[in-house]
C-alpha cells in the first residue's frame, strides 16, 4: 500500500510504500488483548509475601498441657488459630510474567500498527529533526500537525527529539526497537519518521532465521 509523507509543517512532500502485511493486516483483537495483558501482568512485582507458622516469632513450647484443661490440645502459639500466629496459604513472592509466543507477539503488532492505519491516525513523516532541544517547539510541532496524544517513534539516535519529548504529558517518545502493542493502543496517534515505519516493515516481515 502507498502512505502520503509529510512534513513537519503538514505539507505533503512525497509516499512511501509499506507492506500490506504489516500496516494493512487483518484487525485481531484477541492478539491485541492477550500482549496487552502480558505486557501489564509482568509489570507486576510479585512481592507480597506472608509470615507462615515458621517465620513468626515466638513458640518454642506447648501453651499448656495436652490434656486435663477442658480446652482443644495446642501445639504452639505461631500456629495460625492464634493470634500473632502465622498466616495460613498466605502470598508468597512469585512471577506475574506471561510470554506470548513469537507468532502472537508479531500478529498484535502488525494489528496495532493496521488499526492506527485504517483509523488514519497514523501519521507518516519524512524526519522529524529539531535544531534544539526544546519540549515548547515540540508541542508547537504536534500541535500543528492536529496530533493529541501521540506516540512519536524514530531512531534511538534522535537524541533531541528523545529529550524534548520527556516533559510532555501527552506525547511520548519511542525507538522503533522499543515499539510495542500497549504504547501504540493508550496513545490516540502514532507519528513515525519514514525510516522508522520502513525499519519497523523490515523487522515483522523478517522470518525466524534472519531470512527475507
């Protein structure tokens, strides 16, 4: 498919042809979903941890005898029937983290990058270089560019984009190695520099392998 490429001033200045497989793909919002949710669920720090019966202080000895009280036969003050006892099946610190196969993985994305398309709040740009760093002329930039809430992605070696960009509470910056489903999906634009869409083509056409 052919994509129109403008300017920072949002003047056409040209298109670009990008694969049908990875910008115009078939929607799978199941794909979407199960990514998104391994994204967030690994996010979880899976700390939360309990005292079981042989972590509490205290114990050592039977409260009272075993028989003759009237009351039921304890063994120690740390089982968790007493108070100060330890907790019974109580959160141990484990891993939330969920991997989609390789296969999954790439469908979402090439849905996520489809959706922004067929949506046409994908924005294709020919660079997007700043003579300075400045968070006020990038805002000025999107603001001109009718973007709210955009996600940005070119080369991790635009340094004065990556810097003006921090600042923004709407805007984000993204390397295209670190483009991902949920990034794309919780901004409502996606703007990427023509080398980035066409390095971001290359890698979710390439076959396992490294083969084209």
């Amino acid at each position: 498919m052919v994509v129109d490429v403008y300017n920072l001033k949002k003047e056409k200045v040209g298109q670009v042809e990008l694969a049908d497989i990875v910008f115009n793909a078939p929607v799978k919002k199941h794909l979407l979903h199960e990514v998104v949710r391994s994204q967030l669920v690994s996010r979880r720090a899976g700390s939360a941890c309990a005292k079981e019966r042989n972590a509490v202080a205290g114990g050592g000895k039977k409260p009272y005898r075993q028989k003759g009280t009237g009351r039921a036969r304890q063994g120690t003050r740390r089982a968790p029937n007493w108070p100060g006892g330890g907790v019974a099946h109580g959160p141990r610190p484990r891993s939330y983290a969920i991997r989609p196969t390789r296969n999954v993985r790439i469908g979402a994305l090439r849905s996520a990058l489809s959706l922004r398309q067929k949506e046409q709040k994908l924005l294709i740009v020919d660079d997007f270089e700043l003579e300075a760093i400045g968070t006020k002329t990038l805002a000025g930039i999107l603001g001109g560019l009718e973007v709210k809430g955009g996600l940005i992605v070119d080369s991790l070696g635009n340094e004065k984009l990556k810097l003006s960009a921090r600042n923004l509470a709407a805007h984000n910056f993204l390397p295209t190695e670190g483009l991902n489903v949920y990034d794309i999906l919780r901004h409502e634009h996606l703007i990427m520099t023509k080398s980035a869409a066409k390095d971001v083509e290359k890698a979710l056409t390439r076959e396992r392998g490294g083969r084209q």
